[in-house]
C-alpha cells in the first residue's frame, strides 16, 4: 500500500479522464496498490472499462486498465461475464502479438477464459 494517496483517491479519479495514456497508465498503477473504498472501485472500474474499449489507445494503458478489470472480477466474480465479452477478438486484434499473449497470461492467471482463448 502507498501511505498518503488515500487523501487523493477522488482527486486522481475525477483527473483520469482528461490524462493522456502515460499519465492513466501510471495513475492506474498507483490506484492498482491502494485498497480503496466500493464507491472509488466503481468509478475506476467504469473508466478502465471505457480504456479497454478503446481500442486505438495505447496498448500499455489498456493492459493496466485490464489488470484493474481483473482485480475486480477476483473481488467480485459476478464481473466474469463481463471480462469473457471484454476479451473478444475485435478487442485483441489491434494488440501486438506480445501483449496479446500477456493478457491471455493474466486471465490464465485469473482464471478466466477468454473468448478467442488459443487451442
């Protein structure tokens, strides 16, 4: 846990939006390592949804969005329905083949099967 940010949850939520992608990628970072309350979980919830459906955005702030998504689906198993739709090809074909195989890891890890899950 990182002492100190819990005071600027909802500042750093309220700003995620407007950031570019480096600057999400390493806000989502830092919120991935804080135990933050239901209502912020929500909200950052929503916005890593919105960042991995935007599939021209750049790949590493989509993986980290994906890695807040599936921390949530551990939290709360009913969100698995939703990961299994959120991993369809047309959302993994413009990764490159290497973060594709990361997110398959991460959902191996999860234990969640996507629905292009290799043979």
């Amino acid at each position: 846990m990182i002492a100190g940010f819990h005071t600027y949850t909802g500042a750093i939520l309220s700003s995620l939006k407007n950031r570019k992608d480096g600057h999400q990628r390493e806000l989502i970072k830092i919120l991935l390592n804080l135990d933050i309350n239901e209502e912020y979980e929500g909200l950052l919830f929503d916005i890593c949804m919105n960042i991995w459906e935007q599939i021209g955005k750049n790949p590493s702030v989509r993986v980290m969005a994906f890695r807040f998504i599936l921390k949530m689906a551990e939290k709360y198993p009913e969100i698995s329905n939703e990961i299994q739709f959120i991993t369809q090809k047309h959302y993994l074909e413009t990764l490159s083949p290497g973060v594709q195989r990361s997110v398959e890891k991460l959902l191996q890890k999860h234990k969640i099967t996507s629905k292009t899950a290799r043979k």
